[in-house]
C-alpha cells in the first residue's frame, strides 16, 4: 500500500484534510503522530526533560502535561520552543536512543492501525 505524508505547521489543517481522506479512503491506514507525540509525553523521562527545558509550570497539579500554558510561555520565543521540543523527543540525535524511539513510533503505530481498521 501506498503511503502518503501530511506536514504542515501547527493549525494548517492537516487532521481536517486527513479526516476527509479517511472518508474517501476508509480502508486506509493512518499514523497520527500528534497522538504518538502525546503517547511520548506521558514517558516518565520525557517529562522530566520537558521540565528541564520549560520549567514545572507546564504542568498540571496533577503531573499532566498542560499544552496551552505550554504553547503560552511568552518568556520564549516559538522558534525556541520548537528547538528545546526537538531535543526533548530526539536527543540531539543521539543514534541509539533515535533508534530506540523509532521502534516505539512503529509498535504504537501498530498498535494505532489495528484500532483504526
């Protein structure tokens, strides 16, 4: 099967255009990597690091992990943010730890496919 990437910038459109190609395509199956990259942040080390570059006020009281207060920090510009969110997710390209988290990536994407089908 054929496989299609959808990129974009935050709020482009991309989930809006997926979910009218899964209407035409229903058989088809879709990675959604906003949903893997909420999956990673519930990883006990990938909140410790986002604490280490964002601070504990991205935080809920309750641990979670508050996405607007974090896309809200104005102490940083968003260039910087994106920067620091690599980091957190790819280690500065550390290869082992790269090829570690594409294994995770493919175990939840099928883990992802086979809900979706």
């Amino acid at each position: 099967m054929p496989a299609i990437g959808i990129t974009g910038g935050i709020s482009t459109g991309k989930s809006t255009f997926c979910d009218c190609l899964r209407e035409i395509v229903p058989a088809a199956k879709f990675f959604d990597a906003d949903l893997v990259a909420r999956s990673l942040a519930e990883l006990p080390e990938v909140k410790q690091e986002i604490l280490a570059q964002f601070g504990g006020d991205v935080f809920s009281p309750d641990g979670d992990l508050n996405r607007p207060k974090l896309r809200a920090n104005s102490q940083m510009p968003l260039e910087e943010k994106i920067k620091r969110a690599d980091h957190v997710v790819w280690n500065d390209g550390d290869r082992a730890t790269l090829m570690e988290q594409a294994k995770e990536l493919a175990a939840l994407w099928q883990e992802q496919s086979w809900k979706k089908s």
